[in-house]
C-alpha cells in the first residue's frame, strides 16, 4: 500500500511542478492546447474536430472558444460547405504566442534531458506514452 501511496505523491508532485512551468501563460493551459492545435497543425479545424484531438466535450471547447475570441488570439470562419460550420483560425497574435510557449517547452524539456541523460529521457517519454495508453483504456 506505500508503494502506491508513494507513487501517487510522485504523479501528484509531477503534475505540479510540470504545471506550474506554464504559469506565465496569459490564457488557461488548456486554451493554450488549443492555440497549439490550431497553429502547429495543418488542417481546418472545427470545434467538433479540436474537441476530439484534445479528448474533451464540444461543451468545453465550445468555452475555449469564446474566451480565445474575446482575447484576440482566434476568429471563426465560416465553412462554405455547411454554413452551420465555422473553422476556428489564429490570429496574429496567437502564432507569436503559440512561437513563445513552443520555445520555452523546448528549452524546459531540454534542461530535463540534460538532468536525466538522453537515453533516460527516452526511457520516461516512452513510459509516460505507454502510461497515457493505459489512462485511456481506464477511462473506457
């Protein structure tokens, strides 16, 4: 039984501290995974189709939306195949801060291979993505 409380305090501390890396970020991290999709990705993307990327309800992205538009960083285009349908574009202003947040990503998770050594790092990137696949299936 320590050996899972252990482990919870680990994951727990982890998702802290890895969090706590993007506290600068003048939106939610979860709006910034959104600005992510829609600049680093090719593709038009709908809400529906940003909803599955991520996981999460059309509800919630849906909300994402609205504050990203408010703040200036998204607009909505209309599709021309369904005009119910509106693609989710940046702006200007959310490819230099999609820019900002990749570089500093980069430089945080370099510092971390430098502290765990390159083949450690693949190790726990590896780990984590085998981790992810059995978050999913708990998940259903």
């Amino acid at each position: 039984m320590e050996r899972y409380m252990n482990a919870n305090i680990v994951f727990s501390k982890f998702s802290r501290d890895y969090m706590e890396l993007k506290k600068d970020l003048p939106i939610r991290p979860s709006e910034m995974a959104v600005v992510n999709i829609i600049t680093k990705r090719d593709g038009d993307f709908t809400p529906l189709a940003i909803a599955e990327l991520l996981g999460v309800s059309k509800p919630m992205i849906a909300a994402h939306i609205a504050v990203l538009e408010k703040k200036g960083y998204i607009y909505k285009e209309s599709s021309m195949l369904d005009k119910r349908s509106f693609y989710v574009r940046p702006t200007d202003k959310a490819k230099a801060l999609a820019d900002e947040f990749e570089a500093s990503q980069t430089e945080n998770l370099k510092k971390i291979e430098m502290g765990l050594g390159e083949e450690s790092f693949a190790e726990l990137i590896r780990l984590l993505e085998k981790t992810q696949t059995v978050l999913d299936e708990m998940k259903g």
